[in-house]
C-alpha cells in the first residue's frame, strides 16, 4: 500500500492511505484572516477549494493555532461529524471556537496514535529549540502498514522527542520530510526589519542559499538516511505590498537548486494541488489532482509587480491594517488602560531586559527611559510619543522626536498605527498580522532583542488567551453575518 500527499496550499495537506484520508491544517478558502477585509492570500494563488471535491474525510489534524493553519472559515463549510484532532496544549479558546462549530475536539497526548485501517498518524512535540511562542506545536508522523513514515515538521524545531525515538529503534528513520519555509523575505527596500543604522547591510540578508541551507541541511541534519524531502510554506501575500510573493517563494525553483548543489536527498517543490505519492519501493512520483486549480491569472499579475518592483524599488508607505477607529475616545480610553499593562508586561522580555542591562548610548549615559514608542494617526491626526521607564515600568509621555532622532536618543524604539494597537486590543486583527507589516522598530543585539519580537511574547495567545478568544469571536462573527446575509 502507497501513501499519497496533496499539497493544497501553504502548509495545508491532504494525506491518504488505504482508502482513507486525513486533511492538516486546512485552508481551502483563497487566503486567511479573521475577515475578509483582511485575508493573506494564499501563494501561488489558487481558486477556492470545494470542499465536495475532497471527498469524504475521516479527520482533520491542527497542529496549531496560528491563523495560516487555523481558519474558521474553512471549518464551516466541512461536515461536522468529522473528528479534529490536536495536541495537549492547544489554546481552550481555539477548541471553544471549534467546538462553537459542531466539532468534537480530541486532544491527543504527544507520540499518541491516530489509526484508520492502515492509516496511522502520531503528532510529536515541538524541539526544545522552539520560540516559546510556537512550543505547542504538534509535528505529524504519517504512515501506511509498515511502509515509509513522511514526518511533517511544521513550524518549529525538529521535534527531539521524535529524534530520540528513532535512534532508539522504537521508530523507523523517515522516508521523506516536509519542511516548513518561512523564511519570508521582503525585497532590501520594502524589509521592515531592523531600522537603526549600521545593523542590516546586504551580508546581514538572508539569502536562498541561507534559506536552503537552515530548510535542508541544518534542520534535517538528525534524519541521517532520508531520501526525500518536500518544500511547503512561505505560501502566502504580505498585506498591502506592492512587491509580490517574497522572495524564495518559489519552492519548484528552490527544489531544483537544491537537488543540483547536493546528493544527500531529492527535494521536491510541489504547487497548489500536487500530489507526492509515497511508496513502498521506487521513487516518489508527482501528479496533479483536478480540484485545485492555480489562479494563472492573478500569479502572472503578482509575478509582473515582482519584477518590476526589483527593477524600480522604492520603500512602500506602512498603511495600517485593522479597522478604522469610529469611535475614537473609547478607543483612547482602552489605549489609556492598557499602556500600564504593556509596560509591566515588556519587564520579561529580552528587549527590556537589554535596556536596562546598557548604561551608554550614542549621546551619553543613558538615564532612566530606555524605549521609545510612538503611535500614528491618533487623535487629530497626531502621533502620540511614549518613553519607557526602567525605573517604573510605565510608558511616561515624552517630547515629539523625528524618527532619525528618536534612533539617535534610544537603543530601543518602535512606531506604529494607534489603529493597529487598538485592533489588537479589539481582536479585530492579530499581533502576528500587525508585527510583519506596520510596526517599525530599531534595537540594539539580537533579533530577538527586538520590540517586535516582545511584541509576540505580550500580545501572542499564549500570554494573552482573552485576546485569542475576542478574535475568534470577531472571526465567528463574521461567519454569522455571511449565513445570514
């Protein structure tokens, strides 16, 4: 018996076996969001997957929570009777917003067996590397009897709980892996990344054989003896840009690189409805199934302002991307409420824990305000200005500073839309929606260090579950409006 894997789109697969079939992370609509107004369309583009075409399922496996992987929209349209499983550590507001559905959530302990017929799915934990945002990932391991096992290593660090199992014998060395490229790079021009002068540099910049090399051979460097490997992620449009796909997104292209530099293992680079048969002996083999199909059209358009956006760069305006603010002085008192929160909250993290750790900066000894914040668009169109204090942790207004200047007084600082800050607050949008697209920032160290990346570890759903859970809501809502509309 033969295992078969349909790449849908993004990080979304429908595997089979033995007359059976369990669909991961499913996204079948053209992008996902929380609303329509904002949805990241999936890249390559493809039409809207009809849920009939599938055919009948027997499971649906999250492996988490993140909105690429976790789309009620798709939910909704398919047949409630069937199973969701998931690991031990996902979010209750995400199995509430499930089970809202008519689902039946079925938490799976790690290394737990998922069986029908033939068919046979362990999820293992994320590696001990993992950013603590991501630690409750699952990563499935599929097989078909006692064929080859295909490990699908999403999102995280190579689960070692897997690794340790395989070395000792109690599982076999993997035939294929499905790796996760989200490398997401922006052309120079439009990177949102570190601001401050002297951090970035064309050598600082990732480039497709960085991308190869972290994807193929560090990553997969414990699964010595696999044969092939699978490129998926990376799959989708950042909001508002007029650049295209990121660059590397181009997973055909990367896998021919791949297998034209090295002999370890064949990778492959499947599009949007191909399909990787698995089997036994022999080669794996690529076809196409007929129910998905690529929006030739709207791909020939994004690869047309690729190219000429890398012909004629320029640096992109940061348009925000949560709902406009109609109700101003509520908004201002939920900003008002929160800012005492934020900077207790911004006490742990890495970035404020650097701050306080320099005594220097570029004009002298520093005193006691170590970050600058300021948000865009507030009341009369101004920008409101915040200084973070080591002293006190508390946002203390500060005098109005250009951008250059503000890098020039603090090591750490960041600029955003009010709009965005409040949307997050609302649930109207996420901070991952937010921190890639609109947030400007500048740190001293690490990437890590970043407000960026304290950001994550203030507003993320594992820090603030009531955040999660009024953006499902929002979501639900929207659901609701469109079957009765």
């Amino acid at each position: 018996m033969t295992l078969t894997m349909t790449f849908v789109g993004h990080q979304t697969w429908l595997v089979e076996g033995d007359g059976h079939r369990i669909l991961i992370d499913p996204v079948l609509g053209r992008g996902f969001g929380l609303s329509p107004d904002l949805e990241f369309r999936i890249w390559p583009p493809r039409d809207a997957v009809d849920p009939a075409a599938l055919g009948p399922l027997d499971a649906l496996v999250l492996t988490h929570e993140h909105l690429d992987h976790f789309h009620l929209p798709t939910l909704a349209r398919l047949d409630r009777t069937v199973p969701v499983f998931t690991g031990p550590l996902l979010p209750a507001a995400v199995s509430a917003a499930i089970e809202s559905l008519g689902f039946t959530v079925h938490r799976i302990d790690h290394t737990g067996l998922i069986r029908y017929g033939q068919l046979s799915m362990r999820l293992y934990p994320a590696g001990a590397r993992t950013l603590f945002w991501e630690k409750r990932v699952v990563q499935p391991v599929v097989r078909v009897g006692d064929g080859p096992a295909v490990v699908i290593g999403v999102d995280a660090d190579l689960s070692d709980v897997y690794v340790d199992e395989i070395r000792a014998g109690r599982q076999p060395m993997p035939r294929m892996a499905v790796v996760s490229n989200n490398s997401q790079i922006r052309p120079e021009s439009a990177d949102t990344g570190n601001l401050l002068p002297g951090a970035g540099g064309e050598r600082s910049r990732k480039s497709g054989l960085h991308v190869l090399n972290e994807l193929l051979l560090a990553y997969l460097r414990p699964l010595d003896g696999l044969t092939d490997v699978a490129l998926c992620g990376n799959g989708f449009l950042p909001a508002h840009s007029p650049h295209g796909p990121y660059l590397y997104a181009d997973h055909p292209a990367m896998a021919a690189l791949a297998n034209a530099s090295q002999d370890l293992f064949r990778v492959h680079g499947p599009r949007p409805g191909d399909r990787l048969t698995v089997p036994a002996e022999g080669p794996v083999t690529r076809d196409r199934v007929g129910w998905v199909t690529i929006d030739e059209e709207f791909e020939a358009e994004q690869l047309a302002a690729h190219a000429a956006y890398l012909t004629d760069p320029f640096a992109p305006p940061l348009t925000p991307i949560a709902p406009p603010i109609d109700d101003l002085p509520a908004a201002l008192t939920e900003f008002d409420a929160e800012l005492p929160r934020l900077g207790r909250d911004l006490v742990p993290t890495p970035a404020a824990q650097l701050a306080v750790s320099i005594h220097e900066y570029l004009t002298g000894p520093l005193g006691p305000h170590r970050i600058y914040l300021a948000l865009t668009d507030g009341p009369d169109g101004r920008t409101l200005h915040y200084a973070w204090n080591a002293t006190t942790a508390a946002f203390d207004p500060t005098e109005p500073l250009a951008l250059d200047e503000a890098m020039g007084v603090y090591p750490f600082g960041m600029t955003m839309p009010l709009q965005d800050l409040i949307g997050i607050l609302r649930g109207h949008v996420q901070v991952w929606d937010v921190a890639g697209t609109t947030a400007r920032f500048w740190n001293i160290g690490r990437p890590l260090d970043s407000l960026v990346y304290s950001l994550f570890a203030v507003y993320g759903e594992h820090q603030r579950p009531d955040l999660a859970a009024r953006s499902y809501t929002y979501a639900l809502g929207h659901l609701d409006a469109r079957h009765t509309g």
